[in-house]
C-alpha cells in the first residue's frame, strides 16, 4: 500500500509564483477599460456632449436603439420613427414577442457628441453572426454577409476597428445583423466609441496581452508533448499537453480572435465547431491529467464517462449546424457543473489524504474551476463577460511548472507512484479480462477478435443468431468473401489501424441462408505490450430493426406531403388550407383574437403560358410561391387554391396589417424578373382581396369576401390590393 506523504518542503517557494500569477491576472484584466456610460441610449438617442473621449476613455454605445425587425434598412431607407426599440447589448430571443434565434434585423441609434473633438473611431467587438455598418450615411464595412436565410448568410466573427471621418456633432449609427446559425442571436456586444489613437493603441495592446497568453500556453503544449515523446509512462504529460492545446485553441478563437487574424479566409462555422469540441473535450483532458497524478482519488469511470460524453457532443457538433451545436452549449453546462461536483469530491480526498503536492493543486484548480466556472456562464448567457479562462490557464501552468520541478527532483516518491499505478493496473487489468469473458459469452451483439490480416480469431456464440453460422465455421474460414463484400472489410481494417478506431461502421452482411443482414461494427486496435499493432477487436450489432423503421417513417413522411403540398410549388394544397383556416377560424372565435386573408393571383397568367410555354408558366407559380413563402411569418399559411390563384391565412392581423402586408407582396413580386425558358427575361404582376373575418362568418364567406375585393382590384386596372367591405 502507497504510504501517504506530507507535502513537499519546497512547497513554500509556491508564494512568489502566486504572487506572480495574481500580477499577471492582474495586468492583463486591466487592459481596456472601458469609461462608464454617462446615460444609456433612451428611444434611439445617445447623448454624449458632456463626454471627452480623450480624458474620459472609451464607452459602449448601450441602452435603447431602434429596432426593425425581419427588416434590412439602409439609412435612407429608415421611417421617422422605428416600430419598436430594443436594449443593446442583447439577444433578441429575450426581445418582446417571443422571437426565433433565426432572423435578420436592423439597429438605428443616434449619438450625439461634442463638436470639433478629435478623431473617433468605433470598435466593434463582432457578433458571431454576420452585420454591416453605416455611420451618418456611409457603409463603413461588414462583417461576413448579412442576408434574409440561411443560403444568403455568411457568418464571420472578427474584430474590427472603424475610423470616422469629420462630423458635426451627431453620429447616426445603423447596424444590419442577420443570424441563421448560433442560439445567442441578437446585437451580442455593443460597439465601444472613443478617440482613434486610443482604441487603436488598446487594441493593439489587448492583441500583444493575448498573443503573450496563448503563446505561452502553445510553448507548454508543446514542452509537455515532448515530455510525453521521451517519456511514456507518465500520460500526465499528454493530458496536460491536450488540455493546453485545447485551451489555446479556444483562446486564439475567442478574446482577440488570433487565429481568425491569422487565417482570414477560414470558414467560420467550422472555426465554431473547433471551439465547442475544444470546450467539450476539456473537462475529459483535466481529468485525465489529475487522475495519472492521482489515481487513487479520480476513479476510471470518471474518466471513461467524460470522453464519451466529450466525443459525443464532439461527433454531434461536426455533423450538424452550428445553429444546433450552440444549442448544446445549455446541455453540457449541466455535465460541466456535475463534474465539478465530482472531482471537487476527488480534490478534497487529495487534500484530506495530504497527497502530493497538494498545496499546488488547491490553487491551480481554485483557479482554473474558478474562471472555467464563469466562462460556461458567459457561454449560456447569463455573465455578460467572464472570458478569462485563458489567462487563468496561463497562471495554472505557472504553478503547475513549479509542482513539475518539485516532483522530478523527488525521484523515490515518484518510483513508488510508478509502483502503485502498477499494481492498480494489473488488477484492473484482471477485473476487465473476467468482465470481458462474462460480457463475451452473454452478449446479443457479435464481439469479435481479428489478426492483423483481419482473419477471425475468436467470435461470440450470438454469430449463429445473426449469421447462422457457428463461431467455430467462421473461425475455420480461409476466406470471409462469403460473409460480405472483400472491399468493405478491407477498408473497415483501413479505417482501424489508421485511425485508431470505428465507432459506427454501417455495412452490410451475408446470412448463411444467402439475405443480407444490415450491421453497425465498432472497433479497435490490438497492441501488444510493446505497442505493436497485432489485431484487431470490436462487435457487430444487427440493425434490420432500425432500418426498417426508418424505411416506415420516410415512407409516412412522404405521404403526408403528398396530402398536404402542392406537387407543384412545394405550398400547401386547398385542402390543408381550408383545415388549417377551419381552426384558426375556430380559434379566433374562442380568443376574440384578429384573423385576416390575402387572396391572390398572377396578372395575364393564360398570356404567359400562351406566349412562352407552359414551362415557363410552372417556373413562375414557382418563383412567386417560394418569394411569398420567404416573407410570410411562420404562424401565417401560404396556399395554392388553384391555378394561378393563392391565398395566404393571417392569425393575430387586423385588416389594415394584412393591406400593408399585400401592398409588400405586390411590390415585392412586381420587382421580381423571371427568366423564360428560352432565355427571355419577363416580369408578373399580383392583384389581391383582403378581408379580415367576422364574428359568426364561415370561411367560405370569408374567401367570397376576399375574392370580391381581388375582382375590384382587377377591374381597377390589376397589379393592386382592395379590402373587401364589411
């Protein structure tokens, strides 16, 4: 049994490096300060004439801007006053009105300032979405590409720095934002306004603070993976190493952004989906690290459980949107904050056991669980700032350095160490090695052993089962060609001995009784105990029931579609409109909640089909259809009632919304050009009813309604709305 040593004497030479530590963190938390806001922005106005920027410092353009919705104005194209305002920062998610994340908007504020100060500049932190600036007229820059969907949006996230030309005393400051792809939607950071040469000269020394922390980082990353290379026994060496390399490469995406200045041109989901796996992996690195030093405290199911959670939200977050990444940000928090409860039981089994080197490992994880604690909130929303875990790292590897150089001078402590993760490993080992024969002979799934040739060593009594041969024929097998094809289970032995492992290898099997069986296999490396490569071991998992209710459930998907859209235009069909309004009908009579209706139809569409084809008259059912569908609100209902004729259902609309709501839609589809079969460009017109529903109407009096006003809108020269008459 290991016996249990005080701490080291040279644990009082750990004062000066704290001390040294809390300069730093210090130091560097002080860079860019910002001045205090005389007054928040009230109704879109900020005024600022009682502020200097150069004896005052720079300040966050905050409070009240003016807030257009689903909107993307330029200044010229701003009414006098906005429909709504809007606090800045913020997500517009917690906006009035229950917004989605996804959405696109734009933001007014007018500053005024003293006249004749020296030159400003506005720096603006980014969004992590997409935006464009203008101020007093003049489109200053953007940030990726705002567009009004997913397909027209480019994200980006870089921190830009704009300097403004002469004013006269008043910034008129308009922001487009458009997100299609984080939760965390909204004017996130504010922009910050003061003098030129100073933003410049804090921006600068923000970029020098934090190329110096993540420089040193990367500087241990790479000293403990060449520690690690000489030698290999001791894995704290590589964890540590990951966990800085994962710690850096989140540093050099957030805080200043380094590596989006470094290479500019990457795609930025992909940079997302780098931070959330180095955030999702770190939890699993740390603890990989505590527990080589203390095996005894942090269990290996510990272990084992934070690298698959950690590869898991990792696997998820490669092969979705960012938009769903960022929605796993809340789920993790939760394994986040239930590790820390787990491993703050194991530090204090460290410290009541006076392990070594404790002193040490009490400060660095106070600090590191400290400023981890705080930027998880930030990740969720619920600090507004709290992005220090790089710089906390940086003092964890301070202290870290010194505890390494204590330890390597205490070579017999460090032997009987050695010896304890010995013993603990060969019973381990012997606990898996029976666990494994129990698991083997029990097992529904086919566990295997293969050589390196990928011939069949050992195979579980479920191969009959699944295969109907017994595991000594497959054993006996010179060739598995008839089991399955040669080339996939050459590429799944690829697949292993180069990368290590295949968690979920879909392929197709071969039954004794000549059907084939469609299998999941997982598996991995065999290395001997010099790490040579000498087979491989896995299990294959039948999957006839999961494919076949995927078959059924695609098979109902496509037949509600077929009941509900219009084969045609992709829009919903009369027949689920009329459902659809039935209740909405039914809805607006129970609430006394408002309910409108656009009808509406092309202009001289028999002259199109006549003219160029009946081709290009689907092409233009088509066009209108997806135009309309694209700036209509998710509770509203786009139908094509027939022919050339379409209606949209408006809950929650009065009368006189759903006319300004037509009058967009007329405009909107007489600015659209439609190329003809034949090359032609040719352009179409709308006329459209609206009717709001009365109390007691059906809605068949509703569309008669509807349909009269469409008729006087035609007979009044088309290409016009009409409200029907009460």
């Amino acid at each position: 049994m290991m016996q249990v040593m005080a701490a080291p004497r040279t644990a009082n030479f750990a004062l000066p490096w704290l001390l040294l530590t809390g300069l730093l963190l210090l130091a560097l938390a002080g860079c860019g300060q910002l001045a205090d806001t005389p007054a928040p922005a009230r109704q879109g106005e900020l005024d600022l004439r009682d502020w200097h920027p150069q004896r005052d410092g720079p300040v966050e353009l905050s409070g009240q801007w003016g807030f257009y919705w689903q909107q993307l104005l330029q200044p010229d194209e701003l009414p006098a006053s906005p429909p709504a305002y809007a606090p800045v920062p913020g997500y517009w998610t917690k906006y009035p009105g229950d917004l989605p994340a996804t959405g696109f908007a734009t933001f007014h504020l007018r500053v005024l300032v003293e006249q004749g100060s020296r030159a400003l500049a506005i720096y603006a932190p980014g969004e992590g979405s997409a935006y464009t600036l203008w101020v007093n007229g003049e489109r200053l820059g953007s940030v990726g590409r705002v567009g009004v969907d997913a397909d027209t949006t480019q994200p980006a996230r870089h921190r830009r720095t704009y300097f403004l030309r002469d004013h006269d005393g008043e910034l008129d400051i308009v922001v487009q934002i458009a997100n299609f792809n984080h939760r965390k939607a909204g004017f996130r950071n504010a922009l910050i306004l003061g003098d030129a040469e100073q933003l410049h000269t804090s921006q600068r020394l923000a970029w020098l603070a934090d190329a110096f922390v993540i420089g040193m980082i990367l500087v241990f990353a790479l000293h403990y993976l060449m520690l690690f290379l000489f030698h290999r026994e001791d894995k704290s060496s590589l964890y540590f190493s990951l966990l800085s390399l994962a710690v850096g490469l989140r540093a050099s995406l957030t805080s200043q952004g380094l590596l989006l200045w470094l290479a500019p041109d990457a795609a930025w989901p992909w940079l997302l989906r780098l931070e959330y796996m180095a955030v999702f992996l770190t939890p699993a690195f740390y603890t990989g690290f505590m527990r080589a030093l203390y095996p005894q405290e942090f269990p290996r199911f510990l272990l084992r459980t934070l690298w698959a959670l950690g590869l898991a939200f990792s696997i998820v977050t490669l092969f979705s949107s960012t938009l769903f990444a960022s929605e796993l940000i809340p789920a993790f928090e939760v394994v986040y904050f239930s590790t820390l409860l787990v491993m703050l039981v194991c530090l204090v089994r460290v410290f009541q056991r006076r392990r070594d080197y404790w002193p040490y490992i009490l400060a660095a994880s106070a600090l590191v669980g400290g400023l981890n604690t705080m930027e998880a909130l930030h990740l969720t929303g619920r600090l507004s700032w709290g992005n220090l875990s790089h710089v906390g790292f940086l003092a964890f590897l301070l202290v870290q350095s010194l505890m390494l150089s204590v330890r390597s001078a205490d070579k017999d402590r460090r032997l009987s160490q050695l010896s304890h993760d010995l013993e603990e490993r060969n019973l381990s080992l012997q606990q898996s090695e029976r666990k494994y024969r129990e698991l083997f002979e029990d097992s529904q799934d086919v566990i295997f052993l293969a050589d390196i040739e990928g011939h069949i060593l050992d195979v579980s009594p479920s191969c009959e089962a699944l295969l109907g041969y017994r595991p000594e024929e497959i054993v006996a097998m010179e060739n598995l060609d008839q089991l399955g094809e040669r080339s996939e289970r050459r590429r799944m032995f690829d697949i292993v001995a180069n990368e290590g492992s295949t968690l979920d290898f879909i392929t197709r099997l071969n039954h004794r009784d000549g059907y084939g069986v469609p299998v999941s296999v997982a598996a991995t490396q065999r290395r001997d105990e010099n790490g040579r490569l000498i087979g491989f071991q896995g299990y294959v998992r039948n999957l006839s029931d999961r494919f076949e209710a995927q078959e059924q459930r695609q098979r109902a998907e496509r037949l509600e579609q077929i009941a509900t859209l219009d084969p045609l235009t992709r829009c919903f069909n009369r027949r689920y409109f009329q459902d659809a309004s039935t209740r909405e009908i039914a809805r607006a009579g129970r609430q006394g909640s408002d309910l409108s209706l656009i009808l509406f139809d092309l202009d001289h569409f028999k002259r199109i089909n006549d003219t160029h084809g009946h081709a290009t008259g689907d092409k233009v059912l088509i066009s209108i259809a997806r135009l309309v569908n694209s700036k209509i609100r998710s509770s509203d209902v786009l139908a094509r009632y027939g022919g050339e004729e379409f209606v949209v259902m408006l809950p929650e609309t009065q009368v006189d919304q759903a006319l300004q709501r037509a009058e967009d839609l007329r405009a909107q589809v007489e600015s659209v050009v439609i190329e003809t079969t034949k090359g032609e460009r040719i352009g179409v017109t709308v006329s459209l009813g609206v009717a709001q529903w009365q109390r007691g109407e059906s809605l068949t009096d509703l569309l008669e309604r509807a349909d009269r006003a469409l008729y006087v809108a035609k007979k009044a020269g088309r290409n016009l709305a009409r409200v029907a008459e009460a």
